[in-house]
C-alpha cells in the first residue's frame, strides 16, 4: 500500500468566543480559526484527514506556514510511503524540516500525522483507540476554558459554565498578578466545589510567579500551568521546591529531548500534551508513556481543535485514562466547523467514536476553496 495523493486545503471557521492569552488573543472574531486540512489517499482509494491548527501567539507557527510546509515540504517527502510506517513517515519529514528541542514546526507535520492515523485504521477498520491498544476510558470530561479580563466576567463565565454541565475550569492568567488573585478568587467562589486552576501561559517573571504560586495555594490550587518562560528551567525547579502545588508545563511539552532535559533537572512534575502542539499522534503518544512511566501528573489539552483534531485527542486520552477535566475548547469557540455528522456527546463529556479510523465524518464541500492565503 502507497500513499498516492495529498490535498492540502486551507480553511476557514468562524469564531463564536476568543481567548485571550498572556500575549493577547489567541485569534480575533474576524480572522476565525483559521487552519489547514490535509486529504490523503492511498493507492487503493482509502482516505484520510489530518488538520493543522497553528495558534499563532501560543507558538511560532501560522495558517500560511503550514500550509507551504506541508505543500512545498512535507507532502512530497510522504507520497510514494507506505502510510503503516509511520516512523518512518516522520523521519522522513524530519530530514525535510528539522526537529530541535520540538519536532520541528510540529502543528504542520501534525496534519500528516493524523491523515496517516486515520488512513491506517480506516484500511484495518479500525478506531484509532484500537490502533493504539490502549482502551481505558470510553469518554473524557471537557473542561470549560474561562478567559474574562474582571473578577465579575470570570464569576459569569464559570456560572453559565456550570448551567451547561462543566465540572472543570481553567482559568487564563499571567495578565496582572494583583488582577489574577482576584480572578482566582471570583472563579472559585462560582465554581460549587469544582476543579479550577490557573494557566499563566508564561506569563509571569520568577519572582511573580513565587508570589502567584503562593496565593493559589492558599485558595486550594492542585495545579498552576505554565506560569513562567519555557526555557526557565532553574525558574522551573524553585517554583516546584516552593510549593506543594503541581507546576505543570505547557509551552515547554513542546517535544521528547526537551521534555528529558526537563526530568534530568528535576524541573517537572506535570505535563500537558497536546495532539498538533507535539506533532501528531506519534509523539503525543510516547509523550503520554514517559510521562506516565515517571509518575508524573498527564494532563490532556489542545489548540482550540476542530473536529479531526479534537477527536484524535479524545481518543488518545481517553486510551490513557485521562479523567482529569481537559481543554479540548474548540466546541466552545468554534461557531460552525466542517462536520457532515456531529461528533457524540454525553453532556460535557466527549465519547470515543467506534467508527473506523479518527471517526470524523467531513462535508467536503465545505472544506474547499473556503480560504485563500496571501503567500
Ligand atoms: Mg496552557
């Protein structure tokens, strides 16, 4: 079996919300989710989906970057494999685009991955829990992703978060430290008892962040994510020795090698892997081995994934037992996607689909010719 085409269509979704990040939002209303989906077909007629959902002030990569990577670099280097290695898939892409401390512009060659997982298992008729022989859950519980810039938004949010069912809420800080205690504060108060913790996404200084960690303690905080620069690993280890809290990382779970410097140091007690953030499937699920074999917390999350992406993590996750609340948040900000049958849903929780491969049905004529890219 050869892969024999590769179809890359840049697309558009609009939004129904932004979230608002230390460095500003994410994605305005009027640019939308902007993303690249990947349609790949083997010689025998068997097709599979993959998508790109760069956010591009969480990391460096854009729509237009993965879309001439993925063309010009990646595509090429894939025709012509056999799609069930997929190692070598990667190693390939790897000689084209090389990996450093991630794997190399890892939300574009994600799209390739997961076209590749879904191919594969649609051939074995297969999902692709199956595929990855690891089959504890059958569902996640989605958390409520809270971004308000006042105490009196942050306690509406969480409140009509509660009305729809989240027993989750992560909240964006790293904003105004005095402003973000206060934030904390209102979200807890909302929450009835329900888990809440803060994402500063790197946006505090050591000595803030000491500060912070001690505050969130204090209101009952098990977890304060990515609240200093990722490549502050000393920062990383103080901050862990200063509090019984779990620092977890983010933006530095960008890959293996640096995810290994990170436990050499003892600068890690939890993680947050993300499908496109990692490269796709393949990392994220080594990523989720090591971190579980070094006792470490896993936590699941994502880009704000449309369906392809978000289903592929509900299924990776739920594989690992995931049942801390995850910010798989594309539901709650993306306002129409590219679905021709919706995704199953148990209120708040997201059910692993049983149908051969990723399990996304796609309306392909939606997907096509919805965005065209200044290049
Ligand atoms: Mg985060």
């Amino acid at each position: 079996m050869k892969i024999e085409r590769i179809e890359v269509l840049p697309i558009r979704l609009p939004l129904k919300a932004v979230v608002t990040l230390s460095r500003g939002v994410s994605r305005t209303i009027e640019e939308g989710k902007q993303m690249v989906l990947v349609k790949m077909t083997a010689d025998d007629g068997t097709v599979g989906w993959g998508e790109s959902g760069p956010s591009r002030r969480w990391s460096a990569e854009t729509t237009q970057s993965c879309y001439t990577s993925i063309k010009h670099y990646l595509a090429p280097v894939v025709i012509g494999r056999d799609p069930f290695d997929i190692a070598g898939i990667h190693r390939a892409m790897n000689i084209e685009l090389a990996p450093g401390v991630d794997p190399g512009q890892p939300v574009a060659k994600a799209a390739i991955d997961l076209a590749v997982h879904d191919l594969v298992c649609k051939k074995l008729g297969i999902n692709l829990q199956t595929w990855l022989g690891s089959k504890a859950l059958d569902r996640i519980p989605l958390s409520c992703l809270v971004s308000a810039p006042t105490p009196d938004k942050v306690s509406e949010v969480v409140q009509e978060g509660l009305k729809l069912g989240f027993k989750g809420f992560k909240v964006k800080v790293g904003h105004d430290p005095d402003m973000d205690v206060e934030i904390i504060k209102a979200a807890v108060d909302a929450a009835e008892g329900s888990i809440v913790w803060p994402d500063a996404n790197q946006g505090y200084n050591l000595d803030q962040a000491l500060r912070m960690a001690r505050a969130f303690e204090a209101m009952g905080m098990e977890i304060f994510e990515q609240p200093i620069p990722m490549t502050d690993i000393y920062g990383m280890k103080k901050l862990l020795s200063s509090t019984t809290m779990n620092i977890a990382i983010d933006e530095a779970a960008m890959g293996i090698p640096y995810l290994i410097e990170m436990i050499r140091r003892e600068a890690v007690e939890g993680v947050v892997i993300k499908v496109n953030k990692v490269g796709g499937i393949y990392y994220a699920r080594q990523m989720c081995d090591l971190v579980r074999n070094a006792g470490f917390k896993l936590i699941g999350s994502g880009l704000m994934d449309a369906p392809i992406g978000f289903q592929a993590s509900v299924q990776l996750f739920a594989g690992y037992g995931i049942d801390f609340p995850t910010d798989l948040n594309g539901p709650q900000h993306i306002a129409e996607d590219y679905l021709a049958e919706p995704l199953p849903k148990d209120g708040q929780n997201a059910l692993v689909t049983k149908t051969p491969g990723i399990g996304v049905v796609i309306d392909e004529v939606r997907v096509r010719g919805d965005l065209k890219l200044e290049l």
